[in-house]
C-alpha cells in the first residue's frame, strides 16, 4: 500500500497509444507504468477518462466486459516545478458474471500475463465498488505487488450512489480489511467528479498517480 499524498499535479496531456493482448503487442518500454485494475464494470475506463479529462479516450459500457485488451494510455502530469510522463494501463475486468466458470475465476492470460511480464510496472490502482468488498481477486492483485515490492492504492468507485453519511464507512470498512488508515482508500466517482484532484490544493488522484509513478511515498 502507498501512503496518500497532497501535493498537487495535475493531467496537462492524455492520448491513446495502442492496444494489445500479449507482450508483443506492448508499446517499447518507456516511461513508468500504473495499471488500472478491478472487477468488470468498476468503473476502470470511466475513472480514466475522468481522471484525464477525455470522455471519449477508453472506452466504457453499461455491460460487463466492455475492455477486452489492454489499453495504455500516454499520460503527462503536471506538479509544482515538475513534468511527469507516465503511462496508464487500463486493463480488461475480471469476475465477468457471464463468462465461463473458469474465465470468471481467474484473471485470464492478459492480464496475468501484463503484470508477470511488465518491467515497466511500477504501481497498481486498484478499484473496488464502494457497494462491495475485497474479494480473493483483489487480495491476488495486492499481494502480487507488495511481493514486487511495488505500491498500490486503493480506489473505492461510484462513491456517488451512497448517501453522504454513508461515505465514510466505505474508507473505514475497506481500510479495516487491509489494516491500513481509512485515509489510505481514495473515494471516487468519475460521475460527480469526487476524488480526482479538480482542486490542486486537495490532492486526490492526480497526487496520488505522481507518487506512485516517481516511486516513493512523499
Ligand atoms: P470493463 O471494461 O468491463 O472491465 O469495465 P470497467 O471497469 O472499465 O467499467 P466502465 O468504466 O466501462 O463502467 C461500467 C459502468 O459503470 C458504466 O455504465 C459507467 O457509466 C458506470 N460508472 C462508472 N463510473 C461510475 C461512477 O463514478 N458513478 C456511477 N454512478 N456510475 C459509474
Ligand atoms: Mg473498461
């Protein structure tokens, strides 16, 4: 886990750069590289597009399954005195109820395949719907990292359909899990625009993603 950050950054450049379903179709190795991760229909590509302010630059879906490759993003962040080139991966779902028993169950080659192969991964955004709980899926992902001894951080989404007064239990009950402070869980919603760093003063994603990318915790 890394530890929340407040400085503020904030995306000034964000395109499409390729997709791919192996290792040969990666893009050359380049900048440092956080992957988008969680369950179909979390809101990975929404809080992508959110975060970079480009509607259209993944692609999103009412229905599970929508992202079938991995899709890496070029990403330029802004911070005080700094540029910040980075890459996100926003990778296909998994735990899509439709599918087969067996693709439900595990990742599926692209994804496992992207996190053992990537030397250029060096942070993990995990997300987690604020209305549902850490499943062994989740803990795979967050035991995987801490084993590469890479940071993640953990992403509550669509915060938006809870009610106010029942916002902050999801932090604390998440937190509670992993044994971490409830303010090492970032509480999102792509829809309202909550926890992605609009204000520079207040941190949020944008922070969070730079201290991920730079590989500390300051
Ligand atoms: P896969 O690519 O299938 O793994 O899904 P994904 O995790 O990329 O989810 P996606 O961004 O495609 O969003 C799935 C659905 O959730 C869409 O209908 C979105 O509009 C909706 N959604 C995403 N973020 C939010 C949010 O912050 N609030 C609300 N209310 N809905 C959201
Ligand atoms: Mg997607």
């Amino acid at each position: 886990m890394t530890q929340r950050s407040d400085i503020g950054w904030r995306v000034v450049e964000a395109s499409f750069e390729t997709s791919a379903a192996a290792s040969d179709g990666y893009p050359v190795p380049g900048p440092p590289e956080i992957a988008v991760a969680g369950r179909s229909n979390v809101g990975k590509s929404s809080l992508l597009n959110a975060f970079c302010g480009r509607r259209g630059l993944a692609r999103v879906s009412r229905t599970p399954g929508r992202t079938r490759l991995i899709n890496f993003f070029a990403v330029r962040l802004r911070g005080p005195g700094d540029d910040l080139p980075l890459r996100l991966v926003d990778l296909p779902g998994y735990g899509f109820a439709a599918a087969d028993r067996t693709t439900r169950e595990s990742f599926g080659p692209m994804v496992e395949g992207y996190f053992s192969q990537r030397a250029t991964l060096c942070g993990l955004l995990l997300l987690v719907d604020s209305r549902r709980d850490f499943g062994a899926a989740e803990f795979e992902l967050l035991e995987y990292m801490s084993k590469r001894q890479l940071p993640a951080l953990v992403c509550a989404t669509k915060i938006d359909k809870l009610k106010a007064s029942e916002r902050g239990l999801v932090a604390r009950r998440l937190a509670a899990k992993l044994g971490v402070p409830s303010k090492d869980i970032l509480l999102t919603s792509s829809q309202d625009r909550i926890g992605l760093g609009d204000d520079a003063r207040a941190g949020g994603l944008a922070a969070d993603i730079a201290t991920l990318a730079r590989g500390t915790s300051s």
